[in-house]
C-alpha cells in the first residue's frame, strides 16, 4: 500500500508539471508593465514647462539684447544765451535767431546729438533780452551760468555785446561759441575757451582792395566814413593801412555815432574831396540809411560799400538806392559748400550743404537767409561737432575737439587758431564781397563779385 501511495503522489506531481508547461503564458502584472505604457511626463508637459517658450532667450543671451530693446533716455544739454528782441541790433539778432532755432529743430528730428556708448543729449535753449546794451548782457550771461545752469553757451549779435559776454563766460570757464561778432580784440587777449565762428574784422574789406585794383587801376582816392563802434574799428584797423600800401589816398577818414540818422555832414566832406570810392557804414540800420541818403544827394563814386546792411535782404527794400552797393559777407546762399566741394578741398564735410540749409530756412520763414541766419545756425553745428567728435560734453573735451576742427560746412571752411596769444580765432572762414544789381526782369538780386573764382556776377560800377 505505501508502494501504491508512493506511486500515486509521483504521478500527480509529474501531471501537474507537465499540464504546467503545457499552459498558456500568464497575464502580464501591472507591475510588470514597462514604463513606456504610460505617457512620459515630457509627453504632457509640466505647467511650469508649457510656460517655457520654445524661442524665449536664455538667461545668458539676454544683456546682448537689452540695449536695443531698452535705450537710454535722452540727456538734457543747456544751451543759453542773449538776444537782442529790442534795440538797434534787433534785426540781425533775429536772423541769427532764426538760424539757430533752424539747427535746434534739425538735431531734434534727427534724435539729438548721440555719442558712442549710446548716451543721447537732446539741446534746449534758454535766453534773455538783452535790448542791445553791453551792460544787461553782463548780467544775464551771469544769470545763464549760476541760475540756469547752462552747460555751453552762444554769443549774442554785434562784437560789442559779445566781448561784454566773453568776460563773464571766460571768468567762469564756461565753452562758447560765438556768431555775430568778427571784432579781433578779444581773440587776440588769450581766451581760453571762446571760439570765434566769424572771419575776423580786420579782414573783412581787404577783398574790396584787392577789387578795386583789378576792376579798375584809375581808382586812387577813398572817402572813409563809419560807425565809432568796436566792430567797425577793428575792420578799419585792417583795411586803411592795407590800403596806403597798396597806394591808395585816403582823403575822408570820419566817424559817427551808432545813434546817428543824418549823415548830411558827412556827405558834404564826400562831396568837396570827389573820392573814387566810399567805403565805411557800421550795422544794419546805420549802413541803410546812410546809403539811402547817399543815392538821395546823387552823391557820385564809382564804388560804394557799406558793413553789414548790404547783405541782408531787406537791404533791397531800398530800390535803386541800393543798387550796385557792395557789402563784405561770411555768406551767401548762392555759394556752394558741399561733399563734393569738401572732397576737392580735401577737407571733411559736416552737416547739410548750403543747398539743404538754404531750402529748409526758406520753408519755415518764406525770406532768403543772411549771413547773419548762417552763422546762427553753423554755431550750433560746430558745438555738435565737438561733442561727438569729444564723445562727451565735458567741457574740457569739448575744448580739445573744437582745437582740432578743420572742417568745411555749408557755411564754408571753419578751423581755430591754436595759438595762446590768438586761441580761438577764426583762421580757416573767408570772406566774399556781394553787390546788389538788377536782372534781366529789372528785379534787385544778389550776386557774388569777389573773389572772381567763386563769382556769381561780375562786379559793375557805378553810374
């Protein structure tokens, strides 16, 4: 029986092996499952994933981006100065005015005046009535720097204004440009931080000489009647010994007073020495009337030139008593300074030519520009110049920068003397003489006479 049991337990255990190996493979576990099964995390993102943008840059590409996306805001640079609003220089004054505000509105819509490391300084002006009197200019360029805090100033019209302004500006070492004002006197002191835009005085009527001799050798004798004024002494200073050595007779040498509206004793001195030419005037309102009463009393030279009137437009105002008058002038805007000019001269050029410049002043004030619109305008170019060519508005480097332009403009070449007995003058500018004749039409125009490389008309005589 127990062989029988034995046998009988044998046989069930090999049954159930066999039945064990025959059967199917069991049912995976779900513990078993492989991780595939289930979606993996990255294939449903995580919130903190989705908020990731795909293109967003990382953390270390970021500061190249930030200048562009976030510039700097403009600086603010004070520009101050004085202008004559009343007073017997207001017309000049105005014109360079109206140049200034010209450039003002050109560095605005270009962005302001912008240095390498981004930093951007957007001008503003701020100025005073000086009512043409030496002594308020005194006293407002003193307010510009210690209440408004002017960071550079421009000189007001006229070189008796301006030297009252340049002895204020230069004891508090304060950078300025000036326009309106060709008086060598103070250049000529060791200024230390002043500039002079204008050709100097004493060169202003040298061409006139020179003119004379070409156009016409029988000229010899010259009556000189002119304003008792510092700018117009400076220019005599310069042309009457130029002229004895030409060999010129000076047979009227007179002067007058700014305030002066009658000039009839003046002409009767004219008249009983008959000169060959007149040469004299002062400013605008003095230099008109005296040629009015000139053509009035039929007063007979073959050449008349007057300081500062002629050039202006409203000079034309006068009819025929202003026709054949010569006047010396910085500028003209027939005159052509461009890149092309610049690239002839081998010169760098800056800002818009004098086509550009002459357009966009007839646009905002419907009246041709003076020399006096141009160098309002040119004043403020060159002190842009000189910040980005100083890449800052320290005004030490601004000083440096001024010291080594040599440039032209639209308003001609501009360069400063260097020298310490003559810092800040300008050596670079040349004068031209323009003369008022009549077209074709009988219409009173302007032509350029001198010198006759740059002419516009030939010079005509006086009836």
């Amino acid at each position: 029986m127990l062989k029988i049991s034995r046998a009988l337990w044998i046989s069930v255990i090999l049954a159930t092996l066999i039945l064990t190996a025959c059967a199917p493979a069991p049912t995976p576990a779900p513990t078993a499952a492989p991780p595939t099964a289930a979606p993996k995390p990255t294939e449903v993102p995580k919130p903190t994933e989705a908020a990731k943008p795909t293109t967003a840059p990382q953390a270390t590409t970021a500061p190249t981006v930030a200048p562009t996306a976030a510039p700097k805001p403009p600086k603010s640079l004070l520009i101050g100065y004085t202008a004559s609003q009343t007073g017997a220089q207001q017309v000049a004054s105005q014109k360079q005015i109206e140049g200034l505000q010209l450039w003002l509105d050109d560095v605005k819509k270009a962005g302001g005046i912008k240095l390498k490391d981004g930093t951007v300084f957007m001008p503003e002006v701020k100025f005073y009535d000086d009512e043409s009197k030496a002594d308020r200019v005194q006293t407002l360029y003193t307010t510009l720097i210690n209440t408004d805090k002017a960071d550079f100033l421009l000189s007001p019209y006229s070189s008796g204004l301006t030297r009252a302004a340049i002895a204020v500006s230069e004891q508090n070492e304060k950078v300025m440009i000036t326009a309106g004002a060709a008086e060598d006197l103070p250049m000529d002191g060791g200024t230390k931080r002043t500039f002079q835009l204008y050709t100097p005085g004493s060169q202003y009527y040298l061409g006139t000489v020179d003119l004379m001799a070409k156009l016409d050798p029988s000229i010899k004798k010259i009556a000189f009647v002119y304003e008792n004024e510092a700018f117009t002494l400076s220019v005599m200073n310069g042309i009457q010994p130029f002229a004895k050595s030409k060999g010129y007779e000076i047979v009227v040498d007179e002067k007058y007073d700014s305030t002066n509206t009658d000039f009839s004793s003046f002409i009767n001195k004219i008249s009983g020495a008959n000169p060959d030419a007149i040469i004299g005037g002062g400013h605008v309102t003095d230099s008109t009337t005296f040629a009015k009463q000139l053509y009035e009393k039929k007063v007979t030279a073959k050449m008349v030139a007057l300081l500062v009137a002629p050039p202006e437009p409203t000079f034309a105002s006068l009819g025929d008593a202003a026709l054949n008058v010569v006047g010396p002038t910085q500028w003209e805007p027939v005159m052509v300074f461009d890149a092309d000019t610049a690239k002839k001269a081998n010169l760098p050029f800056y800002g818009p030519s004098s086509k550009v410049f002459t357009d966009a002043y007839v646009a905002k004030y419907k009246a041709d520009p003076s020399y006096h619109s141009a160098g309002g305008y040119a004043q403020g170019l060159v002190l842009q110049k000189a910040i980005e060519d100083a890449d800052s508005a320290d005004p030490a480097k601004v000083v440096a920068a001024l010291e080594k332009v040599n440039m032209m403009t639209f308003y001609g070449v501009i360069k400063f003397s260097t020298d310490a007995k003559t810092h800040g003058k300008q050596t670079g500018h040349a004068m031209v003489l323009m003369q008022w004749q009549k077209d074709a039409a009988g219409k009173l125009v302007k032509q350029v006479v001198w010198p006759f490389d740059a002419k516009s008309g030939d010079v005509q005589l006086r009836k």
